[in-house]
C-alpha cells in the first residue's frame, strides 16, 4: 500500500514542506528518489537497525519512496524518523490514519533514539502556516519548537515511543512554553555589565553614542587598553529585543543547530567574535550547501573584529555589500539563498605593528611610514562604512584602583532607548530605514539642517584637520545621533563640535 507521512527542508531561514510517499509491493529492491544526498540514502541502514532492536522488522520487499517536490535537495540525517514511519505504515505494522496530520523530524540512533536536528523552529513555523496539527521531533528540540503557538510540539527520545502513538497505545506529552513569559523574564539578564569598566569615560559616550544610533565603529589603540572588554559590553546597552527580532534571529541561530536543549527563544543580542583566520565563506555564509555565517549570525547584535588588519583582505572585501544592505545573497548555479545581516560592526586594531604609536608611557618602535602602511590593510571603502573612529589609550593604576561605582549597562540603555524612539518616529514609514546610521545623503539634508556658526565650524575643522569628504556625511550622521541623546530638535554647534572628534583616521596627520 502506498502511504504519505511528511517532513521539512530548510532552504536559508524558511522551511518547506516534503511529502514522503512510500508504496511497499511485491519484489526485493530498496529505492529512494527525490533528489536525497548521501546522508539521507544512508538512513536505509541506520533506520533498518533501530528498526530490528526494538522488535520491528524492515520488510523484506519491494520499496519505493519519492521525497517531494523532487527538484529539491533533500539533506542531512534528520530524514530518518519519517522514513521509518512512512515504511512501518505502509507495511502494516503501525496505523496511518493520523500521518497525515504531523509533521516529523528525527535523526535515529542504531539503538532507535533520537539525535538532535537543525531548523526545528523554521520547520515548526511553516507546520503552523500549512495547518498541521502538530510537529514530532526529538526531545532535545522539543522547547525551541515550543515557541510556535497553536501547534503541538511532542518531542520524543526513541522510535517506540512515536510507534506506540501511532498505533494509539500509548500518548504523548506535548512540550507547552509560555514564549511571553520566558521571554520577558530573560530580557535584561546579561553577565557582562559597563559598571565593571573602570575609567574610559569618553570611550563609553562613543558607545553610547554608536548604540543609539546603530553607527559601525572602530577602536585603535595598544594592547591591554580595553578595546575588547568595552566591545563586549556593547549589546548590553543595546535596545531590548522585541519578539519578532528575537524570533528572526533565534530562526538562524536554529538553523546552524545553535539553540541548546534549554532554551526556547534568544533574549541576549548576539555578540560574534570570529578569529581573523577566518574564511570569506565562514563569514558572509555559503558553502556547497549553503549555510549562514558569522554576520547573519550576528543579525540584530553586534559583530566584533579584533586586530582588523590582521583579517586577510578578501575577508574584509566580501563584508561591503552585507554592511550597506543588510542582507546577504548567496548564489548558485540551480538556486539562491538569503540570509539577513542587520548588524552593528565593532572593530579594533593595535595603531601600528608594535601596538604603542601614541601609547603615553611607552615608546613606538615602528619604522618611518609603517602606520600608515598598517592602516592601508584596511580599504578605504570598508573604512568608508565606518562612522566613528575612536582612540582608545590605556587606564592609569589610579582608575583601576578606584572603589566608586561607576555608570551601569541598564542607565546608558535607558537614554539609548529614547533616542532609538525619536528616530523611529522620524523615518517612520521609510522602508529600511530604522537609525540614523542608515540615513542617505538626502535624508541628511533634510534632517540635519546646521545653522551657520555649525557651518562655519565644521568647513574649518575640515581644512584645519585635513578631513577627507567622506568624513563629511558621517560626521552629520553621528551629530544627528548625540542631538537625539540630548533630545535635541535642530543639530547645534557643540553636537558638531563632538561629532569631528569621532573621525581620527580621517586626519591627513595621522600616523605621519
């Protein structure tokens, strides 16, 4: 008899739904088809073992299983629970008048327990969308699935289990979380916090002022100053998720099987730090089989890279058209894949090869023209997306030593939130435009009009300090930003004034 049990595939953050036909008839042959990749057409022996161990049997006939829609790949291991179903079903050893209303999902052990699978969530989403009553999968995924609503999630640890269901011996517990509740519960917790941040005062205003209004930044300073505990901090004074950024994220991160046993949704902005051996396809994503990389990984949170220069110059290429569009498209011959990529890019970098050019103690050991040589590793274009250059110097014995308290994560959040509100207010309605850092060349005009005393300030510190043009349009953009913080309406002279200190690499004299 023919029977149809049904499964997903995720294609980039979205899932689509597989039919699998299964006709048992008379003969010896084992066929699958559908475009399955090597994993899948392994589960024949996986699948045949947990079958025989737990008292079932793997029929000695002819079987014929079609995954469709043929024309899709079908990858990975997580095909071998409804594959065991669908021929169990359609050799009579189970009931099949309830297939037809799950979706199923699960890696088999050879002792016919269940491993872990990927995507659960984008998987449970589309069930929701395609009317399915409810979605079996292994216990591990059980709570990150949970996260749908008006869909039964029953996560299960072996086969028997989904046998016994079947055939109405036995029932199981569906997986019930009040996404809501944990959601909001977990909101604010973090383990890192700006209060443990001795000194630094005016690195903490740029990243306050980078945090509200979504600027990409860039620290330069010598090894020990900080650079990489201040960005660490960062996603703490970030805005709060809301729950559609944390489910869109947490659909990433289930997609490259990163959500653990114990969590249902993402409540902590994500902070990625690659290591700077790290490939171009690691970072914007891709592979034979397409999968996300670090910077859809870091969508909605904050991308860290440490020593910049050190990063090989193709890496740092691939990352201009993801940084301009928040998005990344991945192309094949057959397909493509698109994954987000809205994020706030965190760099940093020793100011030459030594580490103490302008270092306040120590001496510089570089030879003559070796910082620039070292800051040309970096493209003027990827520099070019980078709003606020910030140098970073170390924090003397006496600060450290200091017992006062210093500002926490939660006040600095508290005034970036209100800031990130009066420019929500503003570029309402204007599709992809959520922060001042995404602001255009005419949006600049019409939304940060100087009166002439800022005129005459900025033309003179860009002759007087050698600015390049481009530092132009970035320096109105951080000033619009520091006015939101004061909740101010018109850009003044003194938002100005801040905004051309936030531009150190554009200085002709810099590292002369």
């Amino acid at each position: 008899m023919m029977i149809k049990t049904f499964a997903s595939a995720v294609h980039g953050i979205d899932a689509t739904t597989i039919t699998i036909e299964t006709d048992v008839s008379q003969g010896i042959r084992f066929s699958l088809v559908g475009l399955p990749d090597n994993a899948v057409k392994e589960s024949q022996q996986r699948i045949e073992a947990a079958l025989r161990l737990n008292n079932y049997k793997w029929p000695r006939q002819k079987i014929i299983i079609n995954m469709a829609p043929a024309d899709l790949r079908k990858e990975g291991s997580s095909y071998d629970l409804p594959l065991a179903i669908a021929v169990l079903a359609a050799s009579e050893q189970i009931g099949a008048e309830k297939l037809d209303r799950f979706v199923i999902m699960g890696e088999l052990s050879l002792d016919g327990t269940l491993q872990p699978i990927k995507g659960a969530l984008p998987i449970a989403v589309k069930a929701r969308e395609e009317g399915f009553e409810g979605f079996i999968l292994p216990q591990q995924n059980a709570r990150e699935a949970a996260v749908v609503d008006k869909l039964k999630i029953y996560g299960v640890e072996n086969i028997r289990q989904v046998v016994d269901f079947f055939n109405d011996e036995a029932e199981l517990e569906p997986t019930v979380v009040n996404t809501r509740e944990e959601f909001y519960k977990m909101l604010n917790h973090s383990d890192v916090d700006f209060s443990d941040v001795k000194g630094q005062e005016n690195v903490k205003r740029a990243l306050e002022i980078a945090a509200a209004g979504g600027h990409n930044l860039i620290m330069i300073g010598p090894p020990g100053a900080g650079k990489t505990m201040l960005a660490k901090r960062i996603p703490t004074i970030l805005p709060p998720f809301t729950l559609h950024e944390a489910l869109e994220t947490t659909k990433i991160h289930s997609v490259v099987g990163r959500i653990d046993k114990e969590t249902s949704l993402m409540t902590e902005r994500p902070f990625r730090s690659p290591h700077h051996t790290i490939s171009d396809v690691a970072l914007v994503g891709g592979g034979t089989y397409p999968q996300p990389g670090e910077i859809s990984l870091a969508h909605n949170g904050v991308l860290f890279l440490d020593e910049l220069p050190e990063f090989k110059r193709t890496v740092l290429e691939v990352m201009r058209q993801p940084l301009e569009d928040r998005k990344i498209t991945i192309s094949r011959a057959k397909f493509s894949v698109e994954y987000p990529a809205s994020l706030m890019l965190v760099a940093s970098m020793n100011p030459c090869p030594c580490g103490y050019y302008n270092h306040p103690t120590k001496e510089c050991v570089c030879g003559p023209g070796m910082v620039p040589k070292y800051l040309n590793k970096i493209s003027g274009p990827l520099l070019d997306r980078i709003d606020i250059h910030l140098e970073v110097v170390p924090v003397p014995f006496k600060k450290l030593s200091e017992l006062q308290d210093t500002e926490g994560s939660q006040v600095i959040r508290e005034r970036v939130i209100a800031a990130r509100q009066i420019q929500s207010e503003r570029y309402k309605g204007m599709d992809g435009i959520f922060c001042n850092a995404q602001m255009s060349s005419r949006q600049i005009r019409d939304y940060v009009q100087l009166d002439s005393t800022s005129n005459t300030l900025l033309k003179n510190a860009m002759e007087r300090l050698g600015l390049s043009a481009r530092a132009y349009d970035r320096i109105l953009r951080v000033a619009r930003t520091i006015a939101d913080l004061e909740g101010s309406g018109p850009v003044e002279s003194h938002h100005i004034s801040e905004a051309i200190q936030y531009r150190s690499l554009d200085r002709e004299s810099w590292g002369s």
